[in-house]
C-alpha cells in the first residue's frame, strides 16, 4: 500500500520542522512549501494526498491558495493557522477547507485529524467504486435514488427538508458543513432566517435519527460553524 501524501505549507521554520518531523515518525510521505507560490506549484505537479495549510504565508493569504487548489483537485486540505476567530474559520471552510486545526496545537491532535481525514478518504474511495447509490454509515442508509431513508431497517419518516439535509451531510461525510454551505444547497440563499431554519430543521432530523440527540452518534454540531456528519465506525 502506498504512503499518504501531505504537503505541508508553513513558512514558520520551527512549525514547519516539528510538522515534518512528526510526519515522518509515523510513515506519511510529505513535502514542504514556504510559500504561496510554491505552495501552488507542489500542488499542481505532485497532487498530495493532503494538504496542511497556515493561512499567514509571505506572499499571499492561505484563503487564496484554497481557491486556487480547488479549480482541480478535491484533495482534502486541513488549515493550521493562529487565527482563532469563527468568522476566519468560516471563510476557510466555506473556500473548500476541509478542516480547522487553531495554532498552538498537540502532535496527538494533529495525527488525530490526519486519521479523520484518511478515514474519510478512504470511504469516498468506496463509495465512487460502488455503483450503488445507496449510502451506509452505521445503523443508517440512505436511498438516494428512492428517496428514502433508514434506521435499523426500518424507514424514516422524513421531511422532504430533512432528507435533502441528510443527503447533503452524508454526500459529505467527514466534513464540516457551514451554515452559509448547507442554506445555500438546501434554500438557494443564506440569509440569517434560513440559519434559524436550519436549525429548526436539524433539531427535528436529530430527534428522529439519534438514540440521544443530545448525545448525537451521527450529526456533530461546530458551535458557530455548521455541522458534520461522523462516519460511524
């Protein structure tokens, strides 16, 4: 099997080493940029797997090297950045990050974000492969192409809201979702009366998908962010 593939963009010397480092001691393939240009350049010629991003580089913002990336790879990209702010957040996210990783940081948080994202890889890997177009995640399954939804065999009654909103959680497993993401899918607009539906909507989805929808296995709320759907293992 071959090694994952991270390109670490970080101009920060030490930052950078203590990354590249860990990624070697735990067997991940990696290369490095310091700077936008390069960032964009490694990108395009060797497409990593991952991408681990700090959004202050010396020639240009990180938010940029996001868009650009995004015009031909889907691969994931993690954001490592000082900038703690849910509003930075949420622009990276909604640009086409995959994930948020706020500086100072642990090792063990790291490589626990690196086995999310890897996990989530791999599920979409299954997934295109199969010509089904049923999706599985623990006790739930999705038909998409009947509409209809499942839990331990036996069938939800769904809003034809609430399975537009299951569907766009699962068709992105792993991910998080904003607010501004999911209401512009799900309405064609992100105003703040849709963010109060959204909620509205997802209370009612949790309560008839989750055992304890304060204690949800499926959906995961990011206070001031949006929402993930977890792949149950």
């Amino acid at each position: 099997m071959s090694k994952t593939t991270i390109l670490v963009v970080e101009d920060d010397t030490p930052v950078r080493n203590l990354i590249t480092t860990t990624l070697k001691t735990h067997d991940y393939k990696y290369l490095t940029a310091k700077d936008g240009a390069s960032a964009i350049m490694e990108a395009s010629s060797y497409n990593p797997d991952i991408v681990l991003l700090d959004l202050g580089l010396p020639d240009m913002d990180g938010i940029e090297i996001i868009k650009k990336i995004r015009t031909w790879s889907n691969s994931p990209i993690i954001v490592i950045s000082a900038r703690s702010e849910d509003s930075d957040k949420i622009e990276a996210l909604d640009c086409g990050a995959d994930d948020y990783l706020t500086k100072p940081f642990s090792v063990e948080e790291l490589l626990a974000r690196l086995r999310v994202t890897q996990r989530r890889l791999n599920f979409i890997q299954t997934q295109v492969l199969s010509t089904s177009s049923v999706f599985i995640n623990g006790k739930l399954k999705i038909d998409y192409a009947a509409g209809c939804a499942y839990l331990d065999d036996a069938e939800l009654h769904l809003t034809p809201i609430e399975f537009k909103l299951l569907s766009l959680l699962s068709k992105n497993v792993g991910k998080v979702l904003t607010h501004k993401f999911i209401t512009e899918n799900i309405w064609g607009s992100s105003w703040d009366n849709d963010v109060g539906s959204l909620r509205v909507f997802m209370a009612t989805l949790r309560k008839k998908i989750e055992k304890s929808p304060d204690s949800p296995q499926y959906i995961q709320t990011h206070v001031g962010v949006g929402y993930r759907m977890i792949k149950v293992e």
